[in-house]
C-alpha cells in the first residue's frame, strides 16, 4: 500500500456525483491547496462545482482534460465522486482520446478497479501524478478504534473476523466490498447495488422472517478489495450506512480504518449513539 | 468425495417441504426398492405424503423417528426436501433428542451445512447409514454436458470458468452456491434467499438499467460448496431456474454434473430450447 503523497497546488479533482468532490475541495483549501475542479456533465452537481474553480468535461474528452490540466497548472489528478459505469458506445471521445484508443479498448476489458487504474495510467502517461482521497483529504477517512459509545461484544468481534475474511477471499473478484455476518452466519454479500442496497436486502430478510436471528445481532462489515487501488476507490460510509445498518437491526458497522470514508462522522457517532449501535475503525 | 452406496430396502426419507422428496420415492419404487416417508409436521405435503407408506414426525422426536426406523427396518437415512432452518428455542424435543442434546446444541452452532451433517453423525451413533440423492436417485441429477440445443459461447464459457472460480472461494464461508458472471463481471451472488431471488434481483438490475449489458449475455453459475457433505445438501435446478435465467436475460446457466438436483430436466431443457439459453452439465 502506498505511502500519503505530498500534494502540491493547484490539484485536479475530476468530479462525479455526490457530496464528496465538494467535501474533499473543501479540506484542500483548509490546507491552503486550491482545487481545480473538473466537473463531469451529467453527473456533478452544478451548484456545487460552482463554489469552486472549475470547468466542465464530459467522459470521452482525455484530450480536452490534459490540456486543461496543463492549462491550469496542475501536475497531480484525482477521480472523486460516483459514476455508473458507461458502456463504450455511449461515450463520445475527442482527438485525444482516439489517440490512445487502444488503451481505452483495454481499460474496458475487465472490472471497475481494472478500468479506473487503466485510466489513470493513460493520464500517468501524459505526465500526470493521479493521487487518491487518502492523500488529499485523511481527514475525510475512518479513524481507528471504537468510535462510538457502544463497543462490540465477542459474537460481534467474531463476526467481524469472520466478515474480513470473506471480504479477503472475494478480493479477486472485483465485487463484494461489504457483507453481513450475524452469529457466525454470512448472511449476505454486497453486489453491484452496493452498501444501501445490501442493508436494505437485509432489514427485508428480517421483515420476511428469513433472518430469525434477534435485533441487535450482526455486523455490516466492509473492507477495501486487497488488489483495489486504494487512490481509485475507496469504500464509502455515510449517516445512510448508519441508518441502513439500524433498519437491518445489526450490532454495529466494521470498516477498515484509513481505507474508508467517513466523510460525516461526527453525524455518523450521533445517530449511532442515538440507535445503540457500534461504529469500529478496524486495523487494516 | 464418496462413491454411490447399495441402497437396501426399506429406506427411511425425512421429507421436507417441496416436491423432491416425491421424487426420490417414485424414482426407487421404479428401481424395486420400498421408502418410508418420515413427513416433517408443518412443511411436508400431505397429499404426496399419502401416496406413500408414511409417518408424520416433528422436529426435535428424534427419539421417536430411530424407533419408527427400527420398526420399519430402515438401516439407512436420508433428509430430502426444504426446511427453514429452526431456532433452538422453536423445537419441541422428545426424551431420545433430550438424551443427546449436548450434540444438538453443538450442531446448532455453525452454518446449516454443519447443523445438517451434525444431525446426520447423531443418527449414525444410532447406528443407521446417512445416504444422499445421490446414491437414491441419480437419474435425478444433472447429467455431464451440453444439455439444451444452444451451446455457450466463448464469453459465456469465460463467465463460467470465473463463476466457478467465484464459488470456490466462496466455499469456506457456508454462503453463496450460486452467482452471475456477465462478460467477466460478478454481477451478483446468491444469499440465503437462494438462486430464485439472485435471478429476480439481477432482473431488477436489468430493468434499473444497473446492468447494462445486452440482454442474452451472461451466466447463472451454481455448484456446491466444495467442503459441503453431498448427502445433506445438493443445489438444486428446475424449470424455475431457467426461467428465472430466462427473465434475468441471461445466455444460460451452468452448473455441476452429478452434484446438482435437476428433477425436471426434460422439461428444463423444452423451456431452455424455446427461451434461446443454454444447459451445461460441467465436470466436477
């Protein structure tokens, strides 16, 4: 794993959706570094992006990007925010981006991981550092430990082992970066829906009496992919996970420490203080 | 893995709930062999029942069923049929299960599959043989090969090789004995809800356009756990499946020759040939 990078100003932040492009921008200039924020049409919130520098791009202009990138000053990159996966017939691409075609061609070929790194070794080759969330904003990042008032008792503690190793053996096969485990039970793996979904998935188990086990019982447990590029994609928690992880009437929530975002935790400790739940940091 | 046993008439079948256990019994009357039906209170048909000598058990009389097995002169046991798993507290238990309940208690603690072969050890202290489908009805099972009139593809065989690769890992975890695999992404892999709800939620993902990948690709992959007893668990395959595969837009389904149930095969293979998908028997 990668040591934190030294980041130097201005940087690039190629933003999708959701909140966290603006959280990172934020902590960036807390620190006195400005981002430049390259919003993707479609996707980025506008009144957002304009709360910064910023200028818009859609998928398909590597091209268009470099130069803006140069153009800006901006040695360092990095892909924050959602995007569902585009097939490739929708994406229109600029000269720049037919150049390296047959990269793209390649990136295409396999999972999300394999796509985002082989987009950031297109952007490597043109000069540019792509650096990650862990290196812009560790402050946006699970801390370790018990984070909440309530801690998790030994069932919880087995099942979060049990938990990790599970996420450890579907590591190679790009998907699964949360499972439910209650009582030494899997109950469920995270599949492309994601987190929300998958805690959904199991408050309806409960609901349907599919889960017999008690309220309480059980933990969401979620852990980077041992071969994630961590600067691409790191997992993501939020006061929904907290909310989710309440409805599917679980113990608590595991994730790795320094490799997951917490970009609320301060709201994420309250609710879980307010629904009795534990929130754990785990050592990666 | 064992090899097929002798089976001696009478055998004792504690049937659960759906049709298998019927199955089972017509097909060793056809090959002269004479099942007693031990009909699980609250899951077991009945009606289907009735067709064959019986006695209506509850769980937890394991002191009644060794008895009615001696009576009967079943010398060999096997389970057969559904069941949702029952909590400890759910179980009314006779003075022979009371005799044993250190053994109960400690095969309650694990995942069903250590549950089910626990309870499987208790009967052979009793001295009667646990059998599987298997060595009682092999023509129920999925045979070894191309079974529908569409053969799989170079992608759809890529898909099966990854899903296969999938599942083994999987194996340690008592979850997950079936997934789908769509041009090399893990789409999905099934929960306790089993391989029917796996096949609805990737149709969902379809309709929420979440899979955007063309209709007709893809693989429903399912085999048994590798450390799984193949007495007391087979994955099972029907008509259901294959149309489930069929509404969840798949090019077929694959799963293993001869440690799958596949009861309606005929009929499997009718409806796979008029939806346009492919059957594969895998080796082992």
């Amino acid at each position: 794993m990668e040591k934190s990078l030294q980041i130097s100003s201005p940087v690039g932040l190629v933003a999708g959706g959701g909140v966290l492009p603006f959280a990172v921008a934020d902590s960036l200039i807390a620190r006195g570094i400005v981002p430049v924020v390259f919003a993707l049409k479609g996707v980025c919130d506008p009144d957002s992006a304009a709360r910064f520098r910023h200028h818009w791009i859609s998928i398909g202009q590597f091209g268009r990007l470099c130069r803006l990138l140069h153009d800006e000053g901006c040695r360092q990159l990095a892909f924050i925010g959602t995007l569902v996966r585009p097939t490739l017939s929708e994406i229109r691409m600029d000269l720049g981006a037919l150049r390296v075609l047959p990269r793209i061609l390649s990136a295409f070929r396999g999972g999300d991981d394999h796509l985002l790194s082989g987009m950031g070794r297109l952007f490597e080759r043109e000069g540019f550092q792509m650096v990650g969330i862990r290196d812009l904003a560790p402050d946006l990042l699970m801390p370790e430990g018990k984070l909440a008032r309530i801690a998790p008792d030994a069932d919880a503690e087995a099942d979060i082992v049990k938990g990790r190793r599970l996420l450890a053996a579907l590591s190679p096969f790009d998907i699964g970066q949360a499972a439910v485990v209650i009582d030494g039970h899997v109950v469920a793996v995270e599949d492309i829906e994601g987190t929300d979904a998958l805690l959904a998935r199991v408050a309806r188990l409960r609901t349907e009496e599919r889960i017999r086990a008690r309220v309480g019982r059980g933990v969401l447990v979620k852990a980077p992919k041992e071969t994630q590029d961590l600067r691409f994609d790191l997992p993501a928690t939020g006061l929904r996970t907290v909310e989710g992880v309440a409805k599917a009437g679980l113990a608590g929530m595991a994730t790795v420490a320094g490799q997951t975002i917490a970009a609320d935790l301060q709201e994420m400790i309250a609710a879980a203080d307010r629904a009795g739940l534990f929130i754990v940091g785990s050592p990666p």
